[in-house]
C-alpha cells in the first residue's frame, strides 16, 4: 500500500482519482492547489504526487521543481496531468523533473497501469539484490538508499548528484550491465510497456541526466549511433 498525493484543483477529478486510488488499496490525499499541495507534501511524505499541470495559484512545473529540490529524505514518484497532449507540454513536463505524463481526459486504468508502473520500480531495484552498490572509478550509486555520488578524478572527493526517481532508475539500469546496449524500447519499459510510444521522452531524460552527472556529458551515457544507449566508464565493481 502506497501513500498517493493528489494536488488537483478539479475537486470533481480529484474526487475521481481518489476513488481509483483507494479501490487499488492505496491511500490517497487531496490538496486543491500549490501551496496547499507543497504543506501537504512535507507532512504527508508521500510515495507519490499526482500533480495538476494548471492550478489556480502556482503554475505545477513550480511545484513539481519544489519538490523536486526538497530535502526529505523521501523522494516522491511526480505522474503529470494536463489538459493539453502536444509534446511541448510533455517535454517540459520531464524537464522539470515528472516522472510520467498523463493528458485529460483519461480513463481510471490508463491511470492505475501508470501508478502501478512508477510503484513497481522499487521493486525491480530490490530484485538487484545482492549487489546493492555499483561503483566505477567516477560513479557510485548505493541501490539501497537511492543515491548517486560522482568524481571527477580517482582521487578527488565523493560529491552527491541530486537525481529524480526516474533518473536514478535509468542511470540504475545500465550502469547494472555495463556495456550492454540499451535501445529505446527497452528504456521505456520503466514506465510501462507499450505505455509511451514517443521515444523521444527517453531521449529527453537522458540528456537531463547526462546534464546532472558530469561537465563532460558522454563520460558515463554512450550513444550507440541507430540503437541506443550504454553505460561506460572503466571496470565496475560491486
């Protein structure tokens, strides 16, 4: 059982959402704007935020980069809803740090597969196990708590790099084998399979990530040219 947020000003969609979440056996508040939505956050600490994209007082790419620079330890799955589906409202929505991208109107399903594919990454990180740290002579990422920290030089200091829940499970997933190529379609399977058929949105992430980890943006995320992707840097342990 999950603790879901809803920061929804629509009180008749959030009433909806809140059915859908419960009968699914979470448990689910409502906040009906921003700021109300970001007090909510802190006390509630939530597994995951259900974010309105238009809310009356605080546009939600604000709220979503909030949270997205608090300090809980917790850090929160953001699935984005709009009323738009063009793909400036998407890309801009995963620039901001969301996680997934929904449009109005949806059906209670579509929303719970969602749901259920951002929850469910937890598990795939514990299913790892037993490794829980992988560590390059630049990179360590810890699966048990969730943190990354990067070097610049073997013998320089450790320094955190704040990550959202979907860099993290990217970057996770290939450092786990390192040189194997990852195309596209398999990078999408962390939302849902067949669930995104942009695959532009993979490409947008990685580039975020890649902007976050170094100055030097292909020392860890190589392109492989009408593929895709593969994590690199010198021999990995673990």
């Amino acid at each position: 059982m999950a603790k879901i947020l809803v920061i929804e000003d629509e009180t008749n969609i959030a009433a909806a959402i809140q059915r859908c979440i419960e009968s699914a056996g979470h448990t689910c508040h409502i906040a009906p704007d921003g700021n109300t939505g970001l007090t909510a956050f802190q006390q509630y600490q939530p597994d995951l935020v259900i974010l309105d994209l238009r809310l009356p007082d605080m546009d939600g790419l604000e709220v979503c980069t909030k949270i997205r620079h608090s300090r809980l330890a917790k850090v929160p799955y953001i699935l984005m809803l709009t009323v738009q589906s063009e793909e400036i409202d998407r890309i801009i929505g995963y620039s901001t740090g969301a996680d997934d991208y929904m449009a109005k109107p949806f059906s209670p399903q579509e929303l719970i597969v969602r749901v259920r594919a951002l929850l469910r990454r937890d598990q795939w990180h514990q299913e790892l196990a037993p490794a829980q740290l992988i560590q390059t002579p630049h990179l360590r990422i810890n699966l048990d708590r969730r943190t990354v920290q990067t070097r610049s030089a073997p013998s320089s200091q450790w320094l955190d790099i704040p990550l959202s829940p979907l860099e993290f499970d990217l970057l996770s997933k290939m450092a786990s084998q390192p040189g194997r190529i990852w195309t596209r379609d398999q990078l999408s399977e962390l939302w849902e399979p067949g669930s995104y058929e942009d695959l532009r949105v993979v490409d947008s992430c990685i580039k975020r990530l890649r902007q976050k980890l170094c100055r030097e943006p292909q020392r860890f995320i190589h392109t492989k040219t009408g593929i895709g992707y593969a994590f690199e840097d010198a021999e990995v342990t673990v």
